[in-house]
C-alpha cells in the first residue's frame, strides 16, 4: 500500500469541514467510484501523469480514523453498503511514476 484514496464526497460527510479532511491520512480525495464494481483489485489508473494500480488490502480505517473522526465514522464506513463502495477508501501501489496536482483527471487505463 503506497497510495490511499478516499471518495470526497464520503469524507465530506464525515468531515464536513474540508481543512480536517486531511486527519483522515489519506494522499487522494477524489470524486470518482471507488467500488470494487468500478475498480476491481488490478485496476489500473492515470492521475495526473502517474500510473496506479489498486491492490486487494483492504482499506478499512485505524485506530487514528477512529479517535479523529468517532466510532460512528467508523461503522459508517465500514457498515455493509459502506464497505460495498469503499467509502473508507482503497489502497493502492505506484506503477509508473509522475506528477499529480489537484484537479487532474482519473482515467482508468
């Protein structure tokens, strides 16, 4: 696990102030479909010029999510349609290097 992504809009209804967004550790917030339906473990994805490659760990949430966002974030995210779109997120490995800034587009490869 190299790179963490989280669905914004998940994180938004956690964190409905965006400056703690980032206590949530994750490298991406991105508005894109994390669901394994989407992105199945393999998947690969162009982000800025990077190319990345979602991984089968499963991205379910620390101790440190749940002490900066509460219990209930954490049954939330892990709840069973929570879990059916990743809203805690997905984990994934850098394949091909480069640059990636806000805004940049995710391409599925």
């Amino acid at each position: 696990m190299q790179i963490t992504m989280m669905n914004s809009r998940a994180i938004a209804a956690i964190a409905a102030n965006r400056a703690d967004w980032s206590l949530a550790g994750d490298q991406l917030f991105v508005d894109f479909d994390l669901s394994p339906a989407n992105l199945p473990v393999g998947t690969r994805l162009r982000v800025g010029s990077a190319i990345i490659e979602v991984t089968a760990e499963p991205h379910l949430g620390c101790r440190k999510f749940s002490e900066r966002f509460g219990k209930d974030a954490v049954l939330f995210v892990n709840s069973a349609v929570g879990k059916s779109l990743n809203l805690r997120g997905i984990n994934a490995r850098v394949v091909t290097g480069g640059t990636v800034a806000c805004g940049d587009a995710i391409v599925k490869c």
